[in-house]
C-alpha cells in the first residue's frame, strides 16, 4: 500500500494536507464494538474539545477493546506528536518498514511527518492511551512551539524537544509513573463533565512531559543532528512524491509544501537525486505510466496519461518517445 502525502491546513502558506481520519475507529466505536473515551479536535473522532480548551491538544484519550476486530489503522501522520501507552493487551506497531511487537507498559513515540499504523491487519484486544499534541511543526527541519500552558522551565523544555527531534526511536519501555499517569489522564478523561477537568489535564500532561524527560536523561540516547536538517525535509518529502503525482505540482508548491525557500529545495533536490525537481517528478510519471501500460491493458493510452499526472495525451506522448525511444502504443505492444 502507498502512503498518502500528509495533509493538514497550514494559514501561512495556504497549502493543504492530509491527516488521519480514523474512520475505521470510528466506525467499531459507533457500532459499540469498542470502548473509546477521547476529548479532540478535528476529524478524530471522539467527544470535542471547546475552543481555547487545552489549545493545542489533537486527541487525547483511551480505547478499550475487549471483542476480536477486523479493522486496523491505515498508514497515517498525525497533527503533532503522538504518544501512546499500551496498558494491557498486544498491538502491532509499523513505522519507517518495521514491525514492532507492542507490550504491556511500553511507551510509543511518533512525529508528525513519520508514516506509522496500528495493527497488521487487524488490532488486537488491547487497553491503548495516547496524546497528540501540536507544536506547529509539520516537518523535521522547524522549529517546535509548544502551547503556552506547558510549563516546564526553558531548560527542560529544550532539552526534551532536543531529545524528541534528534532521537527518533519508536518504543520505549514505560516506567511505573508513567503508567499510573495515563491511568489518571484515562479517568480525568472520563470526568470530563466536572468544570476542573482541564485544569487536571495540563497537570497531568505536564506531569507526563516531565517525566519522558526523565525517562530520556536517565537513557543515554544518542543524539542525531542529521534528523532534523533541511536536507532531510527533502528526502521525506521526495520519498512519498510517487503516491501524489496527480498533484499540480510546480517546484514552488514543493518548496512551500517542505517549509522551505526555492533555492535551498532545489539545491538539495538535485544534491539528493542528480536532477532537478520536476525532472525528477516527470521521471516518477513516466515510470508510473510504463507500469500501467502493461498492467492495465484495457486502460486507454489517454487514460494512463492522466492517470499518471500528466495534463495532457499529446504532452504524455512526446515525453514518453523522448525517453523510451517509442510511443507508448509501441512499447504497450512490445511488452505484452
């Protein structure tokens, strides 16, 4: 399966990106074949957080799932960083081409641009916290904003956001705080009703911050400078280009889309790929168009072109002759 480029909303540069839905989720919790206790925002589904409550929080809450399924999580981002605690149960966690066994008490931590799912294929009876917090980064190489009302000290909070960014290790073991602490999220959650409840949830949050920080000291975790570079915005992005040719895409929409300024996009692409980048997009549309001509023999020529992300039949046939050295009808023939 390809994954689908990441799309969130973005005011700055008006560009739009994709997120994760959770329909499958959503559509055991309707049909009352798991128990789900989240307060979010958005498209995930749950009970909706009021404007200026826990500004910043995307999905915080539990499920509790005590019947067999057929349903697992697609591959998807995520609005912000995710962590998820795995109190009983199993799962299978999939994120950067591995597969992870999760286990009771361990700790999962993704990024907004890291490609992840739950369950292969299906999940599994499980008890699974998490949070999804925003700090307005869509990309490795910016810089995180946390809400205002994360409290740690300028000290912690840089050396936590250094561990986080430089550190991409998926699964970690959790410690007895940290369990008892999404336990406590779980119930402030399920007294939702009572007016302090979100004044229990940032101290709970907090409390949660601080002690991944403490987790992370008493660890010794190597830290990569190399995670959170430019150039590595480019690689991601260039990675997941194949599953959205039928974009307009035009280099400045690709240097908007990394967070990046032309020159430096198109420097690194090159650096990255030995060629420019709609060259290398049009490589990506050719080859898509090469598979589909023998793949879909009852697709029409006219069909695959636009398919394949090309605006027109006759631009499609005169760059796909310029490269293969025949029309596509001739090479369709030749490989069938």
């Amino acid at each position: 399966m390809k994954p689908d480029i990441p799309k969130y909303h973005d005011p700055e540069n008006k560009l739009v990106y994709k997120a994760d839905s959770c329909f499958r989720l959503k559509q055991a919790w309707e049909k009352k074949e798991i128990e789900l206790n989240t307060l979010v925002r958005g498209t995930y589904p749950g009970k909706a957080l009021a404007m200026g409550e826990l500004t910043g929080v995307k999905s915080i809450g539990y499920w509790d799932i005590k019947k067999l399924q057929n349903w697992g999580l697609d591959w998807h981002t995520n609005e912000g960083i995710e962590l998820s605690f795995l109190e009983s149960g199993n799962l299978q966690f999939l994120i950067n081409g591995e597969e992870y066994q999760v286990h009771p008490y361990d700790l999962t931590i993704t990024r907004p641009w890291i490609m992840h799912k739950l369950g292969n294929p299906r999940v599994d009876l499980s008890k699974l916290y998490w949070i999804i917090l925003d700090v307005n980064v869509r990309h490795p190489h910016q810089e995180w904003q946390w809400p205002e009302w994360i409290v740690l000290n300028q000290p912690d909070i840089f050396e936590l956001t250094r561990y986080l960014r430089q550190n991409e290790q998926p699964l970690w073991k959790a410690n007895s705080e940290i369990c008892e602490c999404f336990a406590n999220i779980g119930k402030a959650i399920r007294m939702s009703q009572e007016k302090s409840f979100e004044s229990r949830l940032k101290i709970l949050i907090n409390t949660l911050f601080v002690l991944l920080l403490e987790l992370f000291q008493k660890g010794n975790i190597p830290l990569d400078h190399t995670l959170v570079e430019s150039k590595r915005t480019v690689q991601l992005f260039l990675k997941t280009l194949e599953s959205s040719l039928n974009e307009n895409w035009s280099v400045e929409k690709m240097a908007d889309y990394c967070h990046l300024g032309l020159t430096r996009f198109t420097h690194y692409c090159k650096e990255i790929n030995n060629c420019a980048p709609m060259e290398y997009l049009n490589l990506l549309r050719l080859n898509e168009a090469a598979i589909q001509l023998v793949k879909q023999p009852e697709f029409s020529i006219t069909n695959i072109a636009y398919h394949s992300g090309f605006s027109s039949p006759q631009y499609f046939n005169f760059a796909f002759k310029k490269y293969y050295k025949m029309t596509p009808g001739e090479y369709r023939n030749q490989q069938l």
